[in-house]
C-alpha cells in the first residue's frame, strides 16, 4: 500500500501541472488552464502523501 500511495500521488502532481499549464482537458469545457483543477490534483496528491506517512508509522500500541 505504501507503493500505491507514492504512485498516485506522483500522478496527481503531474494532473495537477498539466491542468496547470492548460495541456489537459478533461472534462473542461471552456480551453485554457484550469486553475480549480489543478487545485483539486494538487490536494488529492498531498492525501496520498499524508496516506503514506501514516502508512510509514509505527503501529499504535493498543493493537498488538
């Protein structure tokens, strides 16, 4: 889970520039950058990277 979780944030990173810069434009319906977009990519990007850290931490101790 950990490998996921760095791999979907990689991809959100690169969504959320492409939306950025204006070179991708799915489901938009007017051309141009779309900053809100971008937004959104970048937010679901550092999710994925605060998944990974708690996947990285040491296991609570009323669990063993």
């Amino acid at each position: 889970m950990k490998a996921l979780s760095i791999v979907l944030a990689i991809a959100f990173f690169v969504i959320a520039v492409l939306y950025w810069i204006g070179a991708l434009q799915i489901g938009a319906h007017e051309p141009g950058p779309h900053h809100k977009h971008a937004v959104l990519f970048a937010g679901l990007a550092i999710l994925c990277l605060i998944w990974f850290r708690f996947q990285s931490a040491s296991p609570s101790r009323g669990l063993r």
